[in-house]
C-alpha cells in the first residue's frame, strides 16, 4: 500500500458553505471565480440560475433570504449561480468526505451532489456546479 499522498488528490479541500432553505451545502472553491452581489451579477451580463431551479426542494416554496452570485468557471465556460446565505469557507480534509445515501442519491438534481460531510451542526452536502452546468 503507498502511503504517500497523491499529488493530483489533495488532502484537504476548501469549501465555500452556504444555506437554502435549511440545507447546508458547499461548493470546492476551485470552482468559484466570484462572489458578487445580485445587482453587480446582472451588471456582469452573464446568463444566471437559481440553485432552486437546479436542484429540487421538492413542493416547498423557495426563499431566498441574503442572496449572493457565484461566478462558476467551468472550462472555457463561465456562469452565475445564485445561492443563499453564504457562510464561511471550511478546510475539509478529503478523507472525511463521505459518499451520499442512496435514498437523497435518487432525488432531482441529486447529480449536482458529489458528497457529504459531517460536521458538528449536522452534514454539509457537496456541490458540484459543474455537474447541473449552464443550461
């Protein structure tokens, strides 16, 4: 067994953590060029999704209470998505990222869904904004 780490997996991860609607998400800030307010994101020109529009909460009307613009680099490609209440970056070590129950696996949008950690006030599911793109 290699026990060295691997250069391409890193050891730790940085999580930009956020907030819709009671469920705690986090995107790897490697994919974030930007966070920027609603004004200034439309300012910008580029197309922009609700990560509601994305990923479903089933019958439950969606609010958004602090809204803020990510600015997603997906290759040559980039696009808004708006999330709620943004709330602190996290250093997640790799190793503590576990794979998603199958029950939320089957649920619409649960592509976006990568991962999830725990944390001492409950999970924090991983977003990957590159998976639910810029359609």
């Amino acid at each position: 067994m290699n026990t060295k780490p691997n250069s391409r997996c890193p050891e730790m991860i940085r999580v930009l953590t956020f907030d819709v609607m009671g469920v705690k998400m986090g995107v790897d800030t490697e994919q974030v060029a930007a966070v920027l307010d609603l004004d200034g994101a439309k300012k910008r020109g580029q197309a922009m999704h609700y990560v509601h529009e994305k990923i479903s909460f089933g019958k439950r009307q969606v609010a958004y209470q602090v809204p803020k613009a990510l600015l997603i680099k997906d290759g040559s490609t980039s696009y808004m998505v708006v999330i709620d209440r943004p709330d602190d970056i996290a250093v997640v070590p790799v190793q503590s990222i576990q794979p998603l129950p199958p029950l939320l696996a089957l649920q619409s949008g649960a592509c976006a869904f990568w991962g999830a950690v725990a944390e001492k006030d409950g999970l924090i599911l991983l977003v990957d904004f590159t998976k639910i793109g810029n359609g």
